[in-house]
C-alpha cells in the first residue's frame, strides 16, 4: 500500500508542500541544511517508490516550485 506522503508526492503542489514541511522539521535538527539537501532527500524517497525522479535536478524543481 502506498502511504498518504507518497500520494502528496505525484503532485507538483504535494512534493513542494512536503518540501517546504521537511525544511522546517529539518532545520530544527541542523539549521544549516540546505534547500537543495532537503529536495534530493525527498527526491531519493519518490525515486525509491516510484523507481524514477520527478524532477530533472533541483535547479527543475526551483524553477517550477517558483512559477
């Protein structure tokens, strides 16, 4: 069964909104992490369900998270 968090994933809106949620999770634990950390470890998440990326690279994920 595919989790709920996995479902928000197929969606631009899902996979920005877990973004910006891990961001703030994470930075509570290391305030230094990096944008660009957060999103590879969420893309290496989509990657290990769904067995491809959903973004090209982070600077494809910037670019549509920003439009």
């Amino acid at each position: 069964m595919i989790a709920a968090r996995h479902i928000r994933m197929l969606t631009k809106q899902g996979f920005i909104g877990l973004f910006w949620e891990e961001l703030a999770r994470m930075r509570k634990v290391d305030a230094t992490i990096t944008h660009e950390q957060v999103y590879e470890i969420l893309e290496g998440e989509y990657q290990q369900i769904f067995g491809l990326r959903r973004y090209a690279s982070f600077r494809s994920f910037r670019d549509n998270r920003d439009r």
